[in-house]
C-alpha cells in the first residue's frame, strides 16, 4: 500500500518516512525532492523564482527523473545526478517560492503519481495525502512546535556544512510554513482522515513505532 506523510519542515518527516520505509521494505519517496530538483534547474539557469511565466517555460526544456538502488533514491536534472546538491539553503529557499506555482505542481504530480504506482512506498512531502495520493489508505500529519522545528533544522544545516544564525533558520521556516500554509493549490493542509502525530518531545524511534502500530492495524 501506499503510506503517506505530510507536515512542515523540522517534524522530523524525512527521517522516520525512511526508517518507516526500511522497516517495511517500502520504497522510499521523498516528494520534496523534486521541487528541489526544479529549483536547482531554476539557480542554474538564472531563472528568477518569483517570474511565473519563465519558471513555466523552463519545465518545457526539462526532464527529471527518480532513480532507486537498494532503497536509495537519487533526482536525475537533465541525465545529471544532483542529489548531493539539493539540500543547500539557496535550493531549499527557492524550492519554496517555486512549489508555490500551480504551474510546478501540476507539472510534478504525474511523475510522482508514476512513482506510486509501484505500490509498496513510502512518501513524504506536503500534500501526499490531499492531493498526490488523496486515495492512499494510511496517512500521517506530523507537527512540531516552531522553536523545536527550527533547532532541528539548524542542526542538520550545520552537520552538512551550512553553518548559519539558528535566528535566520527560524525565519526560514516561518516564511515556508506562510507559503506552504497559504498557498492556492496544495496548500500544506491535514487530510481529513489523516492521524496527527506532535513531534515535539519525541523521539524518531517513538515516532516510528506509533507508525508501525497503525501500519500493522491495517493491514
């Protein structure tokens, strides 16, 4: 089946959805990944991310792909691996401004809809359970209180080399959670059947394992 994962940035969401995924021998989908990976086109081709009508006439010269080997997944940008280069702040805050495009959105969905048909994945992003796989029969929302969200964050930029102020990360956040919250399609929205789960004074094993409870009641 297919199990899907939403909430913001900073829950915890990709860490236990490839915990989750490995447990079950699910693939992996990190749904993000792709709007990285139109951002990352976005920055190489000097393309302003706020111009909507130029973001949209790139996607017509663009091809990306997922590709999956013994679990692990890797974006392909026009034949070119970039998976390492998707995680820097520059890709991450233009990844926000370009996902809210209805253009982008539209454009990704079926790919991510191809992957799922696959059956058996794991996947996480922001609108997995209401609009990319709204059919999926187990869905999780993950939260976290905003400070919490943020010192998480701060620590993996830090741990991959983007030493920065833990007060911009915070502002970060709070500006892609505005955008992702309000934004006209998909907006970043619990599913109505979708089981909530506060992050906040957990650990990722505790998240996890109330995962796993519900994976095994269901099936």
């Amino acid at each position: 089946m297919i199990i899907a994962i939403d909430g913001p940035a900073g829950v915890g969401k990709s860490t236990v959805a490839k915990l989750l995924a490995a447990r079950l021998g699910y693939l992996y989908l990190d749904t993000g990944a792709l709007y990285r990976a139109i951002a990352w086109k976005v920055l190489q081709s000097k393309v302003q991310p706020t111009d909507h009508e130029q973001v949209t006439a790139l996607l017509d010269s663009t091809s990306v792909h997922m590709q999956f080997h013994n679990g692990a997944m890797q974006v392909l940008v026009d034949g070119h691996e970039v998976t390492g280069e998707l995680r820097t702040p520059e890709v991450t805050g233009t990844a926000s401004i370009v996902s809210a495009i209805p253009a982008v959105r539209e454009w990704l969905l079926p790919i991510q809809r191809q992957i799922g048909q696959r059956g058996s994945v794991v996947a996480e992003g922001r609108d997995v359970g209401t609009k990319v796989f709204p059919s999926a029969p187990l869905k999780f929302f993950l939260e976290a209180d905003a400070t919490v969200r943020a010192e998480r964050r701060h620590r993996e930029l830090v741990a991959a080399g983007h030493g920065r102020a833990i007060e911009e990360t915070y502002q970060d956040l709070s500006g892609r959670d505005m955008r992702d919250r309000n934004r006209s399609i998909a907006p970043l929205i619990p599913a109505a059947d979708a089981r909530p789960i506060d992050t906040s004074a957990l650990s990722v094993d505790q998240v996890v394992e109330q995962m796993m409870a519900a994976v095994s009641a269901a099936l």
